[in-house]
C-alpha cells in the first residue's frame, strides 16, 4: 500500500510540474490562455491517467502488457488534450470533433468488457483506431461543407492517422502480451 501512495505522490508532484508550463507560459505570451478551470480539468485527466495506469498495471507483471496499456492510455490522452484545446477538426467548437467521444466510448466499454485481459484490449484497440480514422470519413459525407481549420483536410487525415496508429501499437502490443495468457478472451 505504501508504494501506490509513493507512485501517486509521483504522480501528483509530475502532473504539478507539467501545470507549470501552461502557468509561466501565460507570463509571457497571449497565446496561452488558461482560466483556472482549465487548469482543474486538466490537472485532474492526468492526475486520473496516472491513478488509471497504477491500478490496471498492478493486475500483470508483464512489462509488454504494461507498455500496451500506457500508448494506449496515452493515446487516448493526448486525443483528449488536442480535441479539447483547439480541436482535430476546424477548431474546438467544430461539432464534428464531438464524434471522437465515439473512440473514448469504445475504449472505456471495450476495456470493461474484456475486463482488461490482454486478447480483449487488443480487440478494443483495434476498434478504437478503426473508429478514429472513421471520423474524418465520416464528417466528409455528413458535413461536406465543413471547415478543416489550418492544417486543411490532409492534415486532419494525417492526424488522425497518427492517433490510429497508437491505437493500433497498442493493441499489437497486448495482442503479443496475450501469447501466454491461460484464459484468452
């Protein structure tokens, strides 16, 4: 009990440190804007991240299941953090980006069904990284007039690729963690 209480101290003083950039960035440049319910929410994600990654790596001795579990957890992080801060499509306010609540859906109800076993995660994986490349598919065919914001549409389907493509890491990586696995779901 004492080395989770160490870990989450761990955690707590990192989640600090990484607060402060937004912090000393807001000194010195406008472009930074973060009101102090910014700094809650997001204080709070990554400080659930790392209770997240404490308590589901603690089920497997296995360093492969455990580096599976954190792409994918920061995967699903970091999709969080750019959707919510400026958004994938257009800007955060573009409607289409609400559909990537659709990969965190599958994540979070693929997770709980597999009961975190390895062969189960990969198959969530999966799905999650098919999901996410589905949304640029789809906002093309619902919403043809859409704005893609700066980057354009090529940029969107390249950063969604990238989000995929951690998904899809990660579900390789507990599909080899499964290998051994006595009850494979």
């Amino acid at each position: 009990m004492q080395n989770i209480t160490k870990r989450l101290i761990v955690w707590a003083v990192v989640v600090a440190l990484i607060l402060l950039v937004p912090l000393v960035a807001m000194q010195f440049t406008e472009e930074v804007d973060w009101d102090p319910f910014d700094f809650v929410l997001m204080g709070a994600v990554m400080f659930g991240v790392g209770l997240a990654y404490e308590l589901i790596v603690r089920r497997s001795e296995k360093t492969v299941y455990r580096v599976a579990f954190g792409v994918g957890l920061a995967g699903a992080f970091l999709l969080f953090w750019v959707n919510g801060a400026v958004g994938i499509i257009g800007n955060e306010g573009q409607p289409a980006n609400l559909m990537y609540g659709a990969v965190f859906a599958v994540g979070l109800v693929g997770s709980i069904m597999a009961r975190f076993k390895s062969r189960g995660m990969a198959r969530t994986l999966f799905a999650a990284a098919l999901v996410q490349f589905l949304v640029p598919i789809i906002t093309l065919i619902v919403w043809p007039q859409v704005s893609w914001g700066g980057t354009g549409i090529v940029g969107v389907f390249v950063l969604n690729a990238f989000f995929a493509m951690l998904f899809v890491v990660s579900a390789m990586l507990f599909r080899r963690a499964s290998i051994s696995e006595p009850n494979r779901f």
